[in-house]
C-alpha cells in the first residue's frame, strides 16, 4: 500500500490513478490529519508527501515519521512545486528518500516509485511483518493470526513472507512459482493455487489478507 498526501485534487487523483494502473494500491489523502489517521489502521509501504500542505505541512510530517520507531525507515519521497536547491537540501536532510519537482512526468513518477522500493527491500535488516491480524517474523520462522502461532511448512511460510513483502502488489502464479520455488521448478503454476488454499485455511480468519485478484493471480491486503 502507498499512502498519497497531496492537497490539490486533480494531481491527487490523476497520481493515485496511475499508480494503481501500475499494480499499485493506493490511498490518497489531502492533508496530515487524515494521513495519521490511516497510519494508525496500517502502515504503508511507501509515502508520497507533498510540502505544501494545509496545516501541518510535509516537513513537519517528515519529522515526525522519523523520529518515531515505527516509522523511522519508513521510505518518503517528497512531492512539492518548491524546486530550489535549500529546499530540496531541507528535505533529505530531514529524511526524504527521494525528491520530485512539480510538474513531473507520470511515468518518471512510477519508475522512481519502483526503484525506491527496491532499494527499501534490500536494505530492510527488520524482517518482521504485520498486515491486520498477521504477524510473520522471518529470522525466528514464526508466524501468529490474532495472537496464536501458526505451523506452516517451508514453502507455506516462504510464501507468506513473499506475498506480504509485496503486500499491495498483485502477483501472477508464474512469479509466485519463479520467486518461491525456483526458476527450475518443473510444476504447473496449480500448485500455487494449492499452496494459498491451504495457507488461507491456517492462518484463519486473517486468510482473507491474501486475495485472489481475477484473472491475474493473488496480492496481499487488508482484509475487507
């Protein structure tokens, strides 16, 4: 999920639109207010934050995800239509993992959305993640639905921790087989559909937070 704090609707509509043409799914907000409130429901894997925002402005909310635990390493990447040099020096030195200028090309706004998750992936030394009622600790192999401990196998774990790295992004069977059972693995992508039949059965009622999207193959989400 990625979260949207932009205040003008039309570039708030047209960037959420997009990215969610992409495989995205995003939610956008028009200020800091509703921004927290959705912040304490879940957290994002990615913010898009506009400086010029009613009321509490995006550096403000810059300093406030960076000095907070849960949010520190959390990747930011400013929108604004301030393009001068301090401003942008203000920004990263706060925290911003990346800057873009208004006006800004859709497809440029993709790509570096893509390569700053990328870079977020490899450097996560936290292992551990939550989506709802779910929590999956990788070093330690365990995974809880509501507070009690689910037994999976390897591959069941193994795409568990896929799916929920990616959580938002729908992922096709192939890219599930090639990603969690390897490249020279001879079966038919129906076992992917085995192995989410059974996961969704043992985690319970969190197993709707692996969606079935028509067509495509699963992604990851809040239950709805």
């Amino acid at each position: 999920m990625i979260y949207l704090v932009e205040d003008e609707t039309d570039i708030r509509e047209l960037v959420a639109y997009t990215l969610r043409s992409t495989g995205f799914d995003v939610l956008g907000f028009p200020d800091a207010q509703c921004l927290w409130a959705a912040m304490n429901e879940r957290l994002p894997r990615l913010i898009l934050l506009d400086i010029m925002l009613p009321g509490e402005d995006g550096l403000e909310v810059l300093k406030k995800l960076r000095t907070s635990p849960s949010t520190r390493k959390l990747p930011v990447m400013l929108l604004t239509a301030k393009g001068t040099e301090h401003d942008k020096v203000m920004g990263l030195d706060l925290g911003a993992d990346d800057y873009l200028p208004k006006p800004f090309g859709m497809m440029e706004l993709v790509a570096r959305v893509k390569s700053l998750l990328r870079r977020a992936e490899s450097q996560d030394d936290e292992t551990r993640y939550t989506l709802g009622g779910l929590i999956v600790d990788v070093p330690r192999h365990l995974a809880t639905a509501n507070g009690a401990e689910i037994t999976l196998t390897i591959k069941e774990f193994d795409l568990l921790v896929y799916l929920l790295k990616n959580a938002g992004i729908v992922l096709t069977r192939n890219q599930i087989l090639e990603e969690v059972w390897g490249y020279d693995f001879d079966g038919e992508t129906r076992t992917v559909d085995v192995h989410v039949r059974t996961l969704r059965s043992k985690l319970g009622k969190c197993g709707d937070i692996i969606q079935t999207v028509r067509g495509l193959g699963y992604k990851a989400g809040a239950a709805v």
